[in-house]
C-alpha cells in the first residue's frame, strides 16, 4: 500500500470508528453522548470527503486527465452521504432512535461500497498517478483545516 492509500484508508477506519460510537450511543438511548458522537463521526466524515475534493481529486485529474472518471463517481457518492447525515442528524435532535438507526444502516451500505472502491480503484491509481508528489499531496491534505 502506497503513501496515498495508507493515509486515506486509515482516515476511513477513523470515521468508522466514530460511526459505531455515535451508533452505540443512539442505540442506547444515550443522548447525552449520541450527540457529540455523530457531530465528530460527521466533521471526520465531511473533513475526509474535503481531503479528496480540494486536494487528490484535482491533482488526480491533472495527471491523468480523467475528470468524468472515477472522481466524479466518487463525489456523487460523497453528496448522497451528505443528504444522509443531514437526514440522521434531524432524526438525532428528535430522538428519533428508529428512524436513525434505519438511516445508519443505509449509511453503513452506502461507505461500505464507496470505501472499497476508494481503496480497491481510486486510491491505487492515485498513487501510480501521483508517485512523485504524493508526499506534498499527503502533506495538503493534513493541512486543511478542520
């Protein structure tokens, strides 16, 4: 696994972890906790989907030209995760645990299939792509705020 590959996919094992934390609490009852867990399950979420847009998916297809490829999948895919944080997030503030946890199951399926081929497709071409600068790209992509 390549520098690229290796920063991102451990992001995403970040974020799960944080998905099952927020789940937990929900599950539970655990409002108290339910709360701040989703909000830092979403801000790692939305911080990792900034990564790649802002950083790796332009110089991605910079190199390679392929701007209708496998980054604009990617980012289809990134927005319909929006829609379905925002959507958990109403149901979080009503307490609506069934309604939540129906919405985390289709999140589940949703990062489950996106994280593969992130990391089975994207993430190896980008770093084939990117071999030379993958140290700097890693390197903007620490530097976005949070």
């Amino acid at each position: 696994m390549s520098e690229i590959s290796r920063y991102l996919s451990a992001d995403h094992t970040h974020c799960d972890d944080l998905f099952v934390a927020a789940e937990n609490a929900v599950a539970s009852a655990d409002w108290q906790n339910g709360l701040p867990h989703f909000q830092a399950f979403e801000a790692a979420t939305l911080h990792h989907f900034m990564r790649e847009e802002a950083v790796l998916f332009p110089a991605f297809e910079a190199r390679t030209g392929m701007s209708h490829g496998p980054t604009a999948v990617m980012r289809g895919e990134h927005d319909d995760v929006r829609e379905t944080l925002q959507s958990m997030g109403q149901a979080l503030v009503k307490h609506d645990t069934e309604t939540y946890l129906g919405l985390a199951e289709t999140l589940l399926m949703l990062l489950r299939q996106h994280n593969l081929k992130e990391e089975q497709m994207l993430y190896p071409m980008a770093d084939q792509a990117l071999a030379d600068t993958a140290s700097e790209i890693v390197r903007r992509m620490e530097a976005l705020p949070a």
